[in-house]
C-alpha cells in the first residue's frame, strides 16, 4: 500500500481532484483516480469526495493507493474454432462478445483462457503470463480471425511482419450513412483521447500514423457494407478512422450513434481476412472466414429495408 498526502497550492485551486491526483502521481491514469475514489482511498481533508470536487488552495488530498494484484492467466475448456494450426502458430476465429486476454476485472473466460486449455505450455512468453501468443488483438465486440504464436521465433517472426505492413488483414463492416466513393483511404494519426484515456482519436498529440483503405461492397438505405484493409494496426483503427469520416461502425457504443438499435452487442466488424509469411516454412497462407450469424442477419434486414 502506498500512501501520498498533499497540500493544495494556488496554481491547482479549481482543479478537478481526479485530474490534479493524476497529473502528480506518475504512472497513475485518471481512470484508476476515478476507482480510487469510489472505493474511498482519497480523502480530501479527512473526508471522502467524488470524482468532480474541484480542489481549492490549502486543501490536505489523502490517496492510498493498493499493491497490485499479481495474476496468472488459467487454463479454462472454452471451445475453440480453430482455422489452421502447427507447431508454430495457431490462427482461431474468435466469436463476438470474446474478450483476447485477461484484464484487470476480467481474469476469466477469454480467449487466453482457451488457448491455455488448448496447447498448453506451447505458447509464446514475449508477451507475459497474461497475453502468451497473443501477437496482435481485436476488440471485444469484434469477431474474426486472430493469429496466436506458440514459440517466441514464431512470435518474433509474426510481430515484424505487422511492423513492416506486409500482415495481411481485411474487415468486413457496416457503417452508417452511405459512402459516395467507391472506395478511399483514412491516413490520420490516432492517439489518446486527452481526457477519457479507454478512447482513441484522431490526433497530432502524442500520436502514431494510421491509414486504412476501404472499399464499397454495398450500399443500403441508410448503411453501407464495406471491407477495409489495415495498412497499420492501431487501436480501434477502423472505429476510429471510420467516425471521423462521418461514417463510424453500425452498433458501435463508444465512436458511433448512441441512440442507434441494433440486435447484437457492439460494433458490426468481422476481421475477415489475414495473411501472413510462415515463420519456418517460409510460404505465403492466407485464410478467410465467413460472415458470422449476426452479421449475416444484420444484412439481411437492411435489404429488406431498402427494398
């Protein structure tokens, strides 16, 4: 347990308290100020306040801050649709709804889970006792093709490939509004939201360059069924780059239309598509998958709509 305790000076008077605790603790998000506070750990002379208390000169900010919980991931026989495997890698088609790896508040259930109970010790360990194999991710709400590497040459063979571009990944989505080109490419930086940190955006701060191409399958009243190609791999990349064309993901609760309603959880965004170089063998493979139910279904209703 770590505990901190500040005087309030006049530069910090009107600051929201989760910001200033933030901003002076180093390594410690806003969001995890925010925790702390519903919990009780900070205390604002002597009482407990909420995240919006705005400190004034000479307040005394109490902040106990826990050890973190030290966690290994655990084998759980969670059914796996395996695409392809051998003894370098493995590549799954993860359902909707199917977290990648354990988190904090989400130790359980996720695909990292499965793959433990599948290939036992055989994964990589570059990434840690969380995320073995794991060499890229896809959202929760996002369903599709993943590739796991089982040893770290693998792993390491597969994460330069993704660094040089040459990963083939291709999405299916359908995005609200209709594309007038037939096809185009999003070249922005994403970043960082500079105040809700679990968001990403289009941003020069503290950002890294993202392109994505996409191109019209077809078009709907009101929708248009697109594929994209990943030039990069950021975060949220098409959520992101799709919302800030005016055309963000069908269902998606975060970048999207919060008042649209959809029969399904999340964004519609199918990663269909993925190729890659084998790391022993040296071959190109490439491995499709089809559209799942609710995308299917989701389509199926558009048409009708538009008819």
């Amino acid at each position: 347990m770590k505990n901190y305790n500040f005087l309030v000076s006049e530069e910090f008077s009107g600051v929201r308290i989760d910001k200033y605790l933030s901003d002076i603790i180093e390594d410690v998000t806003r969001s995890a100020v925010a925790m702390l506070i519903e919990k009780g750990n900070v205390k604002v002379n002597s009482k407990c306040v909420n995240k919006n208390y705005r400190i004034k000169c000479g307040d005394n900010v109490e902040i106990e801050i826990p050890d973190p919980v030290k966690y290994e991931a655990k084998a759980e026989n969670i059914p796996l649709d395996i695409i392809y495997e051998d003894d370098d890698l493995i590549v799954v088609n993860k359902p909707k709804g199917m977290v990648v790896h354990p988190a904090a508040g989400n130790y359980e259930g996720t695909l990292v889970n499965a793959l433990l109970y599948h290939c036992k010790d055989n994964l990589s360990g570059i990434n840690g006792v969380l995320r073995p194999g794991i060499v890229h991710r896809i959202d929760k709400n996002t369903s599709g093709l993943l590739i796991v590497a089982k040893n770290d040459k693998a792993h390491k063979h597969l994460a330069e490939q993704i660094k040089k571009h040459s990963f083939t990944r291709e999405y299916e989505a359908i995005v609200s509004g209709n594309i007038k080109d037939d096809r185009g490419t999003v070249d922005a930086p994403i970043g960082r939201h500079h105040i809700d940190r679990k968001r990403m955006t289009v941003t020069e701060r503290n950002s890294k360059n993202a392109v994505t191409h996409y191109e019209v399958i077809a078009r709907y009243k009101g929708y248009t069924h697109i594929k994209c190609i990943l030039e990069t791999g950021r975060t949220h990349q098409i959520r992101v780059h799709m919302a800030y064309i005016g055309h963000p993901v069908s269902g998606d609760d975060v970048y999207g239309n919060k008042k649209e309603r959809t029969d399904f959880e999340g964004q519609c965004l199918h990663a269909r598509k993925i190729g890659f170089i084998h790391p022993t063998s040296g071959k190109y493979l490439e491995f499709t998958s089809e559209l799942p139910e609710y995308f299917k279904n989701y389509l199926e209703k558009l048409d009708k709509i538009t008819k």
